[in-house]
C-alpha cells in the first residue's frame, strides 16, 4: 500500500495490553500483548473472544503499547506477543523491532504454521525465546484443531526452533476427552531431543465451546504421571498448572 510515494507500514492489531504477566515468559517479569485472530477453531480454546468478537473490539494503538513499555521498561524483563496468532500479521516483524529498541526481550507464543515469518523473526534477531504449540499428535491435528492444516509448515517450524539459536519451548495442553497420556508420548516421540517440552492443564474459557462446558481439568496428580511418562524424550521437561 503506497500514500503520497511513500510506503505505508502495517501496524500491529494489540487487542489488550496485559502489564504485567508472572507466567507467560519462563523466568522473567513480562507485560504480554493480545493479538487477535487465529487460523485454528479449537474447540477447548480459552481466548475465543479473540475469534468471535475482536472486530468489535477497540485496539490498543502500538503508540500507546510501546508508550507503556517505554515508561516501565525498568521494571520488567520482556514482552510476549501471544493471541490469537500473532504471526498471521504482517506487521508483527516492525512490532517486534521497536520493542527490541526500547531494550526488551521478545518472547513469541504461535502455532507454527507460519514458518517463513517464523524464521525471518529469527534470522532478524529480535525474537529471544518461542513457545509453540503442539496442539496434538500430527495425525490428529484436523481433528482437534478443526481447520485445515499444512502439516509440513508446522514441522518445519519445529525444524527451526530445534535447528536455531533461539531459546523456546514445545507446550502440549492437555484436555480431557481429547488428549491422554498415549497422545502426549506420540507428540514426545516426534519431538525427541528438543530442548524444553512443556506438559500444560487445560484451563476452561469463559465461553466454552458445545460439548466442552462441562470438561474438568486433568488433577495434578495425572499431570504429574504425564510428565514423567514424557520425560525421558527432553533435555527438560515441565509441568505448568
């Protein structure tokens, strides 16, 4: 898009600006930013605001985000770009530039199915730790995820963060009635060797899809034994409640 000869950058849709989040980037003090938007219909989804009602939504404008940060940039560690998916937006790569400049670490939450954006982000340098879900072994996925899926790019994603210098995690949430232990340690066995794999409780929306009003989460305790089940694939292997 051109104005006047002049190219016109796309601005990044932040549909809530969260200032301080405790668990969002492993071991660091975050604000995380809500994108909105998703190429996936899960039904278990815990954010599906972001996929019904967003376009309704008055955006929090990237000036004012990146204001914010500016302004408490002595008092937390990084920033998490999560939604939604974030990489579906083409502007999430000068986003994360002006982040960067303010002296932020970057961590982007993203389902891998777009790994050319992926890759530019690192190749860039202005992503520092990536968390991408696994929503289910690769066979499953249409099942689960409910759209169509371009299983090469996810992998190839995986590639990537098992290839890169980049920090990250794989993360599986877990959600009753949908996956068990047996998924889980067929997703281990396609991700064996990575660095970090996170074991994730399936933590219910405020509107819940048919057929998932009622789902309870896994106890701690089968978490636990999932975890341990899975171990043994991973340099280091989590549980987050």
């Amino acid at each position: 898009m051109r104005r006047g000869g002049g190219r016109v950058r796309r601005q990044l849709p932040i549909l809530r600006l969260q200032k301080l989040s405790l668990r969002d980037y492993p071991g660091k003090l975050c604000a995380k930013a809500v994108i909105p938007g998703c190429n996936f219909r899960c039904p278990f989804c815990a954010d599906l605001d972001l996929l019904r009602h967003h376009r309704d939504s008055e955006l929090v404008p990237e000036r004012e985000a990146l204001d914010h940060l500016y302004r408490v940039r002595d008092f937390l560690d990084g920033l998490c770009l999560g939604g939604g998916e974030p990489t579906l937006h083409n502007g999430l790569l000068s986003f994360a530039y002006r982040v960067k400049s303010i002296g932020y670490l970057v961590k982007l939450d993203t389902n891998g199915t777009k790994p050319k954006r992926l890759r530019k982000l690192m190749e860039e340098r202005v992503v520092d730790y990536v968390s991408l879900d696994v929503m289910a072994p690769l066979r499953r996925y249409p099942e689960v995820v409910r759209s169509r899926v371009d299983l090469d790019a996810i992998v190839e994603s995986m590639s990537l963060l098992r290839r890169g210098n980049v920090d990250y995690e794989f993360r599986t949430t877990v959600v009753p009635g949908l996956l068990d232990g047996d998924d889980l340690e067929e997703i281990a066995q396609t991700l064996a060797g990575s660095k970090r794999f996170v074991v994730q409780q399936f933590r219910p929306g405020v509107e819940p899809c048919a057929g998932f009003e009622g789902v309870e989460p896994y106890g701690v305790g089968e978490l636990r034994e999932f975890r341990e089940r899975v171990a043994p694939y991973f340099g280091d292997c989590r549980l987050r409640l």
